[in-house]
C-alpha cells in the first residue's frame, strides 16, 4: 500500500470516529496532531528504555503505527504530500555529509 492509500484509509478512520466534526473533542488540528505525534513518539522510546531492544516487539509495532498515523494526518492536514517531501529530504541528504561536518567541529562521534 502507497502512502496516498494508506493516507484514504487513515481518514475514513477518522471520519468514522467523528473526529473531524467541529464540536469533537478530538479536533483535528496541526497544533493537535502536532502534539499527539510528540506523545506517541515518546512512547515509542519507552519501550528502549533501560534496555538496547524491545521487550514487547508487538506493542513497539503499534507505537509506531500510531506515529505513522499522526504523521499522515498532520502532513494531510497541513497540505503536505508527505512522499514528495520525503523524496525532497532524501534528495537533500545524499548531498550532506555528517561525518565530514562533525570533524570539522572536532567531534569524532558518528551519526546517520
């Protein structure tokens, strides 16, 4: 499934809960989505907390599920075609060089 299929399908769920009606109490707004992606994403990091793998492989699968959802929503939502920026971003970062910057900074540490 593309990410534009899995975008419909993500808002016929909403639709169905009612979350787009204006007297919901769920609204659906950037600054909503915005801060429910930021929890989600922190309960991602719960399950590597004190540990260097998941306990629970299953409930990690659905944090990030949840993430993903938010996100597709906050990108619709804000009239963004999430593939497009990632292709965008990717493009980007094929021409920076990580490794290369933080030496010049006298750090020697590794990032993606």
């Amino acid at each position: 499934m593309e990410i534009k299929e899995l975008t419909e399908v993500m808002h016929r769920f909403v639709e169905a809960k009612g979350w787009y009606n204006p007297e919901s109490l769920r609204p659906q707004t950037p600054r909503n989505i915005a801060i429910s992606l930021n929890i989600e994403s922190a309960e991602v990091l719960e399950h590597f907390q004190w540990t260097e793998a998941p306990l629970d492989r299953d409930a990690l699968a659905g944090e990030l599920a949840d993430v993903t959802l938010y996100l597709l929503q906050l990108a619709s939502v804000t009239g963004i075609d999430l593939e497009q920026a990632v292709l965008d971003k990717l493009k980007v970062n094929y021409g920076r060089t990580w490794d290369e910057d933080r030496k010049s900074q006298g750090k020697e540490e590794r990032e993606p």
